[in-house]
C-alpha cells in the first residue's frame, strides 16, 4: 500500500461515522441536488476540513527542499481518492439556484 493510500485508510478509519453519514448525503445528493445542496455544504464543509488536514500530514515532510514537487504530485494521488468515492466532492460550497 502507498502512502498516499495509507493515509485515505486511515483518515477513512479514524471518522468512519463521519465519513458514512456523508456518503449516505453524497450519493442523496447525486440523485438530487437542488434539494440536499444546503445539507451538503453543510456537512460537507466538516468533511473537507477533515480531507485537508490529512493531505497536510500527508505531504508536511515532503513540501520541504526538493521534494515540492513530489508533495504536489502526491496531494493530487491523496485527492484522486477521495474523489474516486465522492465523485461530487467538488460541489461542496456551490449555490443551488433554482430554475423557477
């Protein structure tokens, strides 16, 4: 396993409740945005704060020297993870205008 996917795990792991209470909303949200859009910035905002620390401890030592480019590289791997399983993890913070 890399690191990059050894940290996913573990941030996965360590707020499993978090996590899957957010999943349940993320694919609620698929089927229908305009409706859970509030909700899932609400929660989601919780839910990025959690994704980007984990990214800061994940490239912390590698930012450093030589290795900035590497810790860019590997911030993008740690992010094509959770967006593997939160597909729309993006929208977080969009406004919903409704067509009316």
């Amino acid at each position: 396993m890399t690191k990059h996917e050894e940290y996913y795990r573990r941030m996965i792991d360590e707020n499993s409740a978090l996590f899957n209470d957010f999943m349940d909303l993320h694919d609620k949200y698929e089927k229908n945005p305009q409706i859970w859009q509030s909700e899932f910035n609400r929660k989601g905002e919780k839910i990025v704060g959690i994704i980007r620390e984990w990214e800061r401890r994940l490239c912390s030592h590698s930012e450093k020297g030589s290795y900035g480019k590497y810790s860019a590289n590997l911030a993008d791997k740690f992010w094509y993870l959770v967006r593997n399983d939160f597909s729309k993890i993006d929208f977080i913070g969009v406004k919903a205008i409704s067509s009316t």
